[in-house]
C-alpha cells in the first residue's frame, strides 16, 4: 500500500468518524426530546389519575345523592297518595252513594285520580262499588256511586263510625250519657243492618 493510499485511508476514517459523531449528537438530541416527552406523559398520567379518582369519588357522592333524592321523592308521593286516600275515606263515610265526581269536587283531585284511589280502596275491601244504570227513555245516565265499608270505617279517624257487635267482648254500661250526637252522626245510616233506635 502507498503513502497515498494511507493518507486515503486516513481521510475516510476520520470522515466516518465525524459523520458517527453528527449521528451519535443527533441521537442524543433525539433521546433528550424522547426523554422530555416521557416525563411529562407520565406527569400528565398522575394528573389523570388524580382527576379520576376525583371523578369517582364525585360520581359516588351523585349516586348516594340521586338515592336519597328518590327515597325523599317516594317518600312525599307515598304520603300523598295515602292524605288523598284517608280525605276520600271521610268524603265517602259522610255522604253514602257519592259519585266518583262529587269525591273529586270535594277532595279537590281530578276525577281519573279520585277513581283510581276508590279501586286500591274498594280492593283493600275499605268502600264498596254500586254501578248504576242510566235510561235512554228517563234521560238518566249511568254512575258508580261508593259506599263506606266496615274496614273503611275502622281507619284511623274513624273507629268510632261502626262496629260489629259480634266482635264486642266485655261490654258494659258505665252510667254515662252522650251530650249530644256523636261527630257527623247520619240518621238512617246505610251502614247498619238492623236500626234499634234513633237519635
């Protein structure tokens, strides 16, 4: 080999070496800016992480919230349902053979409403139904009409309507007389079977 082919040799390997070296410097950019981009990834994966924790436990606290909110709503749409029912009760105790429309107009409900309390009542066995016929020729129309029934007169408020004297133990007189009639006392009372004597 000559001395030029060695100073060839040498020009090509300190060129290769220069090149490796942009290449080397160019790679360890590369991998600094690589680097730079882990780090805030994995910083933005610990934010990520805190806000869904953060989310959880917010969405645990609206589900707990939603409930009560439910039971609370339940809660309100039993206590009306049962208020309604208890002032159709006294509606129907105080006036036998009332109409669904007349209880409506009293209680201050609509009419789809008030019969749709008089069926959970009339299946609780606490009112009874009577259908009336209408008469083309008479020009009358045909109407339920409700009565109270003895388990409706046993309601709370109510005990002192009527009782079935074969349920009666222990009775006996106590030498006391009434001042004057019981509240909403009713002659006639449809209720009764048997009328002994009047007021």
């Amino acid at each position: 080999m000559g001395l030029l082919d060695g100073f060839e040799k040498l020009i090509n390997e300190h060129g290769s070496a220069v090149i490796l070296k942009e290449r080397i410097a160019l790679a360890n950019d590369q991998y600094s800016a690589l680097s730079l981009k882990l780090s805030l990834c994995e910083s933005r994966v610990v934010e990520i992480d805190g806000e869904n924790k953060q989310l959880r436990l917010s969405l645990e606290h609206a589900k707990v919230e939603i409930q009560n909110l439910k039971n609370l709503t339940e809660k309100s749409h039993s206590e009306r349902l049962q208020d309604a029912k208890e002032k159709i009760l006294v509606v129907v105790a105080n006036n036998e053979g009332t109409t669904d429309q007349q209880i409506a107009q009293t209680v201050g409900i609509g009419e789809t409403v008030a019969t749709f309390h008089l069926e959970e009542l009339r299946k609780a066995k606490m009112v009874h139904r009577s259908d009336i016929m209408g008469s083309d020729w008479a020009g009358s129309a045909g109407r339920t009409e409700w009565s109270i029934a003895h388990a409706g007169r046993g309601y709370p408020g109510h005990e002192w309507d009527l009782f079935e004297v074969s349920k009666i133990s222990n009775l006996r007189g106590t030498g006391h007389h009434f001042a004057s009639a019981r509240p909403d006392y009713k002659k006639g009372d449809k209720g009764m079977t048997t009328i002994y004597a009047e007021l």
